[in-house]
C-alpha cells in the first residue's frame, strides 16, 4: 500500500529515489562507519516530510510515544532491535523500569509505554512501569479502551539506586522528554544505567542544535550520493529573546523570517519549483506539536493576532517559549484516505523498527499535522522496510519509497546522536 504521491510520480524525488537505491551498498557502508565512530540514540522517532521535489526530517524525537501505532508484524523488528541495544549497553541484564510521562489522562500515550513494556518482555526482561509524579503514592491500574491494563507503581529512592517496591532494575528506560527540567529523583544514578542519558531531554535539548548536526550529516550524505543536500536538508535560523505575550522581539524574528523564504525562493527558482515557499515557527525546546505556526509572509507577524501569540508563548508543562526555530516549510504531498498525511519512523538502536503515517483532514498541505485530531494509518509500512526491490520503477514499490525514509531517518538519528555527544557534561575531553 504505497500512499498516494499527489505530485506526477517522476521528478527529483524519483531521482532521488533512484540514486538512493543506486548506492544502497555505499549508503549502507557509510552508516556501519558512522556506527562504530558515534553512538545512536537509544530510541528515536523523525517526522518526515515529502515534497515530491524534497524529502527532509522536520523532527526528531528521542522520547518517542506511539508505540501503538506499530503494527504486529514490525513487533519481531522492534523485539530484535531492543535486544541489540540492551546487549550492547548491559549484557546480564535481567530488570528493566519504565518511568513514562507523569499525565496519566491520556489512554493513547499510556497504550504506547505498554506496547514499549512488551517489546522489552519479548527480549527477554523483566519489565515494570514506574511513576515520578508526586501524584502517584500508591500502585494504579488504569483499564484501556482496548481493555489491556496498565499499572503505575510509585517509584522508590535509595541513596544511590532507582526502583520499586521489590524490584531493583539495572537499566531504567525515560519515556519522560523532561520538559520541565531533571527531578531530582533521577540526578546521581551512578549504579544502573538511564537510558536517554539526562541531556536528550528538552531542558538541555534544542532544535537549533539538531538541525545544525542534521545539516553537517546532510552535506556529507549528499557529498556521497552526488545530491543537492537541500533536497533533503531544510534550512533554518534561530531567534533568541523573544517574549510573544508582549510583543518584544518580533522585529528580530520578522527578520529571519524574510531570511529563511528569501533562501527558499532561490532555491526554487533554481529548480524550477512553482510552489509558494513557507517558514514554520516552532519553540526550539518544544514538544508534542505546541508552539508551532506556519508564517507564509514575514508581515504576517507584525498583524499576529494576541490569541495566537499566546499559544506560541507556551508549550507543554505551561513552559514559557523565548527561543525559536525558524525552519524552511517542506510541503506534504503525501495522502491517505484522501486526508493530508506525512510519514513518521521510528528506530531503535541503529535500526529502523517501523512507523505510521500521520494524517489530518482538516489540516493543508503546509501545516504542522500533529494537532488535535491527528489519525494514524499504521499499514503504511505492512512490508519490510529493509528490503528494497531491484529492478522497480521509482515510486511505484512500497518497499522503495519506504527504505528512502529509513535512510533520510537514520540520517536524522546520526545527527542526534552528534547533538548527544557535543552536549554530553560527562565527555571526556582530549587535546
């Protein structure tokens, strides 16, 4: 089931596509290289986004949800996978505590860190669920609308260890992003292994510092297949100080506005492209899609309405924004069931385990899809996203069109993991 590319199927991403599948023993050389060289993230999703002229990452995610939306047959995927990375990490391994986001209202998120519970049981741990909200004091199972169960047990301190109440893990997995900062419950574990490391959270994590990675992996990726990095690359700036509730600062970001589409328009004109080009605002530590607008005109700012400037002001845990990003819009051509859709991958280790296309009727083809209302076709990836098919036309085989994703995510995750190591307080420095 290959979504429907609303673009005719041939132009510059079928090249693409094309010397993608060409180089596939160099691309997948190139990787092994970088592997042994740099360590990946434990986990990660990316936010694609195909233009049908440009396929780029729009996000990256290193405390993915939606797990749930993997289907049964990417399961043995995501199981192997989290084998290999637990293998490599912490080989006796027995014990594994899950410590998910504190909300416990949301039924969709609470299936994800299940389905996360089971692929880590299917390798082979002992998996339990463990709350740091001071909310939760005693264990609380919570029925699902499938009917699956889930329970949240309170996690207990020891001067130097993490657990629950007869149950000591020797790794502890965050499906937490931080958002609000470290508690102080997961500062000094220097016995058991936490998995991110405490720096892949949004307190310390910013987009700005990704995408500076994503674009150094870019130029060298697109030196290797002989690409245009732009063509899987979006440009962005970065604007510091800016208060949205009272207005200050807009200047300086109507200005890199103007930067950022003035680049675009060459861009397209270079090839050919007649498309409007766009700018996406979003919170540079932001997270679940708050703090995002698409700005097609930088005058458009100066007109911003004070609702809009107010939920720009704030994203998740009632955070102020005061840095954004301001990123090239990569436009989605992709649909399905006639809705607006846009591929997300997910990885574990160095794998790719799967992924979902989002979708949203009531969203355009240049707006930011994770929103209220968002649905998630899983089938997308049915087939091995590992196994291109020789010898196919561009565009017309799944498999293709979804081992290109993998490699524009794996690209994506290998700047993650240059963004880990450059902010690492740990890292060993050698002159």
């Amino acid at each position: 089931m290959v979504p429907h590319l609303v673009t005719a199927l041939t132009g510059p991403i079928n090249e693409l596509e094309q010397r993608v599948l060409d180089s596939m023993p160099a691309i997948e050389r190139w990787f092994r290289l970088e592997w042994m060289e740099h360590t990946p993230p434990f986990y990660c999703s990316v936010d694609i986004r195909n233009a049908g002229f440009k396929l780029a990452p729009v996000d990256t995610n290193l405390f993915p949800g939606g797990w749930n939306n993997l289907t049964d047959e990417m399961l043995p995927l995501a199981v192997q996978a989290a084998m290999a990375a637990i293998e490599k990490i912490c080989p006796e391994a027995r014990n594994l505590l899950i410590i998910p986001e504190n909300h416990t209202r949301n039924t969709h998120y609470l299936a994800s860190v299940l389905q996360l519970k089971r692929i880590f049981s299917m390798a082979g741990l002992n998996v339990r669920i463990g709350s740091i909200s001071p909310e939760i004091k005693k264990t609380l199972s919570i029925t699902l609308p499938l009917g699956d169960v889930i329970q949240l047990e309170p996690v207990i301190r020891s001067k130097r260890r993490l657990g629950l109440k007869d149950f000591d893990p020797c790794t502890i997995l965050l499906n937490n992003d931080l958002s609000t900062g470290v508690p102080g419950i997961v500062e000094e574990l220097y016995e058991q292994y936490l998995l991110p490391p405490l720096h892949a959270g949004w307190n310390v994590r910013r987009k700005s510092r990704h995408f500076q990675s994503y674009e150094e992996v870019g130029k060298r990726f697109g030196k290797l297949l002989g690409i245009d990095p732009w063509l899987i690359n979006p440009l962005f700036g970065q604007v510091e100080n800016i208060d949205f509730a009272e207005g200050t600062g807009m200047d300086a970001l109507a200005d890199q506005v103007d930067v950022i589409l003035s680049k675009v328009r060459r861009k397209y004109k270079e090839y050919g492209i007649k498309e409007k080009p766009f700018a996406v605002v979003k919170a540079d530590n932001g997270t679940y899609g708050m703090g995002v607008m698409t700005v097609r005109d930088a005058k458009e700012l100066a007109a911003l309405p004070r609702k809009s400037r107010n939920k720009m002001g704030i994203i998740k845990d009632g955070q102020t924004v005061h840095d954004v990003i301001v990123q090239e819009g990569v436009l989605t051509y992709e649909r399905m069931h006639n809705a607006v859709a846009e591929p997300v991958v997910y990885m574990m280790d160095r794998y790719v385990v799967g992924g979902f296309y989002r979708m949203h009727a009531e969203r355009g083809v240049d707006e930011n899809l994770n929103a209220p209302g968002a649905g998630y076709v899983p089938l997308a990836f049915q087939q091995s996203n590992h196994l291109p098919q020789a010898g196919m036309r561009p565009g017309a085989s799944a498999p293709n069109r979804f081992y290109m994703y993998g490699v524009v995510a794996r690209l994506a995750m290998l700047a993650a993991s240059y963004e880990l190591e450059a902010t690492n307080p740990d890292a060993e420095i050698y002159d």
